[in-house]
C-alpha cells in the first residue's frame, strides 16, 4: 500500500440526522452495474460489494473493506482490476474532478455519500491533499490487463451511526448499502484520520412546471413558481394560483408548516427581501383557509438562497418561487430488495434501452441504472445523453448524462445534484451520473453491437415510474 504522511489539520463536523438503514441491494444481473457481494476474483480480502465498469475502460472495482478508524471516520479499500485489453492509470480515473486543478496522481474522487444529511463527502483534506493513497511515481500505479491494485480514502463516518454507507467514484456507479466494520481495518500504515472535513449538499427533487418537490423521507419541501403565483412586483396572488396552492395543500397533513419566499437577483434586496416576506405571508393564508388546524410560520429571503444559478433566465424562473415544508405523515415504507428482471429493451435509432430496478439508498434517494446497446453497423455517439442546458453552464469535464428522469405522471424525476461554490458566488451543480467527458471522454461513443451500462441518483418515487433517457422510447422501471 502507498502510502503519504498528513499533515495534522483541525477536524470540522458534518451535519448528523438520524436514518434506518436501506435494505441490501440486490444482486445484478451479469454484466450490470449494480454492487453485488460475493468473493473477489483477485487473490486478498473477500469483496463486500463489486461493479464492473465499462462506460470508458473496462475494469472492476470491489469494495474489500470499509472500516470504523479513529472514532467518527470509516477508511474505504476499492479494489480495481484492469479488465481492458490495454493499459491504464486507474488513479487517473479515481482522482477529484471537483477540483479546479484535480491531482491525478491521488485517489481523491473517492467520496461518500452521507444519505441521512443529504450531503456528498470527500476524503478527509489534509495540507497535501487528500488522506488517500498517492502514486509513488508517475508510473508507478498503472495496471497491465489482469493487474488489480487497492487504493483507500479515510472519509467522515455516516451521519446518525448509520450500519452502512454507500461510496462514489468519478469511475464507476455508486456502491451502495455497503456494511461498516467495526473492526481496525485490515493493512498497514494507514495515516491518522486528521484534516478538514469537506462535503457539498445533495439537490434531490421532482418537478413539474409550476412546482419542484423534495422529499428526504422525513420532510416534504414543495416549492412553487412564483410567476405561476403573482404578477411581477406584486404579492397578489393570481387567479392561477388557486389549483396550485389547492393540490399542495392536498399533501400537507396538518401541524407545523414553514412558508417562504425567494426571489432571483434581479433587484435589490432593500426590494427583494420585503417582497418575498408579503408573498409568503399571501400563500400562507391562502393555506389557511384551506388548512385551519395547521400552524403557519412565515419569512422572506429575498435572493440569499437560491437554488439554480441566476445566470440564466430559466435559472432565475426557478429561483422566483415560494416554498412550503412541513413533515410527512407517515414515512415511505422502504421497498424491498427485488431481483425482478430488468425492463424489455425498447428500439429507436439504432439503439436500445434496459432499465434495472431501483436500488434505495436511504434518505430518500435511489439508485437507477440502465444500458444502452449500439444496435447498428457502424461507431456511433449518443450525444443526447448530455442535457443541453447542462452544457450552457457546466465545464466541459463535468459534462454527464444528465438527459435521463423518471416520469410519475405529470411529474418528472430529474438525477440529483451536488452543489458546490457559495449563493453569492454562484452554484456549479454536478449531475450525480454518469459522467460522458472529461476523464471519462467518449462514454457516450458505441462501438456496433456495444453495450454500456449508466445510472443515476434520483428522489425515491412513491409509487411506479417509467424511464427516459434521452430522447429514446419510455421503458418501464421493474418493481
């Protein structure tokens, strides 16, 4: 093992909640994405979970330990073995490409999803970089085909004591619902869990086009248009603004609810913020009226948190809105582990889609995954994977098929996002998908006959969905 001393940094703490643990995920189907247990190919430590990767180069990754050290952090061990017909760096493909200057020579993209928080965790941050194994030469981690190799990233503990996390890499879908040993990790001269802890918020949510909707489990956020709600410049509300407040009021069970108001960074705040107070006050009781037994909080916050960047005029639309919280009546029951057989192939256009069932991670979110299968005679790319309005405010390394959602209805599930960067000096917000460029360039380029399997994290739906990826026919997502 590689192994580099750290500098000792003062230790920050993450946000705790508490959650139940996610049932186990399923075993994949051969070939498909999904983490499975089971002993490793390689000789060494059993592998708790495995993924065979194939969207850039064709490797596996086996998650052979995740354990407590040092208290309040886990060290993870992925094993990775070269399964291509050429040679590759796999530090290349483990390093943080949410780094401005991302340091290849380090396994810093292993992160960690804490589900009850709804954050996503990087590797401890010490005054060299990350507490994650480091090349010891700029050649000294390729891998030859068949050569495996195992890196590590000491990484926060879980929030609310969870029994087990699920882990990220810039190569591969999540590994989910992996169980955390109590036991001193296996190896030697592992550095001490000492740095600065650093973790950037999950955006998980559905949608329509009056409304965007959040759902942890716990608690419900819907968030509704305010040019649905109001004139411009005013805190009348609308005579459309009825059916919406009407349908959400539908859905709150009584007891505490907090409503407020946002706008986008048109204006001053001298005008903003007073505004976004009165429209909130306006739609509370509207809510009311129509929810007598409730209690009503209310404030306004102007454009001090917005949601999407206010650098674009849909950006600012969703920004412009009012939003109402309050708990669930009951929590979700959580679906149980399914080996149900992945969705028909649907055909369009020389290729087709197959969907997989959705593996829950906890804190309302899920795991989708699918394939895509070039079904012509010649090389071809998928160009529709990538959202276009990602493309208008998205580095061109952060590229990712984000064109997929799951469709309840009249509402859409969009994947979910990790924000990084302040309100004020504007949100990057990072598809949490498969990435399509980048490290990963050419992801979405098929080979005839060529399959390659994607996912994506997205809010648990409530009931049956269907799957759209692209601009390919609805595939129905198994039970």
């Amino acid at each position: 093992m590689r192994v580099l001393p750290i500098a000792a940094l003062l230790v920050l703490a993450v946000g705790c909640s508490s959650t139940e643990d996610p049932p186990a995920a399923p075993p994949p189907r051969d070939g498909a994405p999904p983490a499975s247990s089971g002993p490793s190919g390689p000789a060494g430590p059993r592998a708790l979970a495995s993924v065979d990767v194939d969207t850039r180069v064709k490797a596996r990754l086996e998650v052979v330990g995740l354990n407590r050290h040092g208290g309040d952090h886990v060290l993870a061990q992925i094993r990775v073995t070269n399964n291509d017909t050429v040679d590759f760096d796999p530090l290349n493909h483990l390093a943080d490409d949410t780094d401005a200057t991302p340091d290849m020579d380090r396994a810093g993209g292993i992160f960690l999803l804490d589900a009850a928080a709804r954050r996503v965790v990087k590797p401890l941050q010490g005054e060299d970089g990350c507490v994650c194994s480091v090349a010891e030469s700029s050649l000294s981690s390729f891998l030859k085909p068949g050569e495996h190799e195992t890196f590590f990233a000491v990484l926060p503990a879980p929030s609310g004591g969870a029994r087990t996390a699920t882990l990220l890499t810039p190569m591969s879908p999540p590994l989910p619902n992996i169980p955390i040993s109590d036991a001193p990790p296996s190896g030697q001269g592992f550095p001490e869990p000492v740095g600065e802890v650093v973790s950037y918020p999950v955006d998980a949510h559905s949608e329509d086009d009056d409304s965007e909707l959040r759902d942890d489990g716990e608690e419900v956020e819907v968030s509704l248009s305010a040019d649905v709600l109001f004139a411009t410049g005013s805190h009348a509300l609308t005579a459309a603004a009825g059916d919406l407040i009407e349908r959400t009021a539908g859905r709150i069970p009584g007891g505490a609810v907090k409503v407020e108001g946002h706008a986008d960074s048109t204006g001053t705040a001298a005008v903003n913020t007073p505004l976004s107070r009165r429209r909130a006050d306006a739609v509370a009781a509207r809510l009311k009226s129509l929810l007598p037994g409730a209690a009503f909080t209310t404030e306004g916050f102007g454009s001090s948190r917005p949601l999407y960047p206010n650098t674009t005029p849909e950006g600012r639309r969703r920004n412009r809105r009012v939003t109402i919280t309050f708990t669930r009546a009951e929590k979700p029951e959580p679906r149980p582990a399914t080996t149900a057989p992945a969705a028909p192939a649907a055909p369009r256009d020389g290729f087709t889609l197959t969907v997989d069932p959705l593996v829950q991670v906890g804190g309302g979110l899920s795991l989708l995954t699918y394939a895509l299968t070039n079904t012509g005679q010649s090389q071809v790319s998928l160009r529709r994977l990538t959202d276009d309005t990602e493309r208008t405010w998205l580095k061109f390394r952060f590229w990712a098929a984000a064109n997929a959602k799951l469709v309840d209805g009249d509402r859409r599930i969009p994947p979910a996002r990790y924000l990084l960067g302040t309100p004020t000096q504007g949100w990057a917000q990072l598809c949490l998908c498969t990435k399509t460029s980048g490290i990963a360039l050419g992801a979405d380029r098929f080979a005839p006959a060529q399959t390659k399997h994607f996912w994506a994290l997205v809010q648990t739906p409530s009931g049956p969905v269907t799957a759209e990826i692209a601009d390919l026919p609805a595939a129905p997502v198994p039970q």
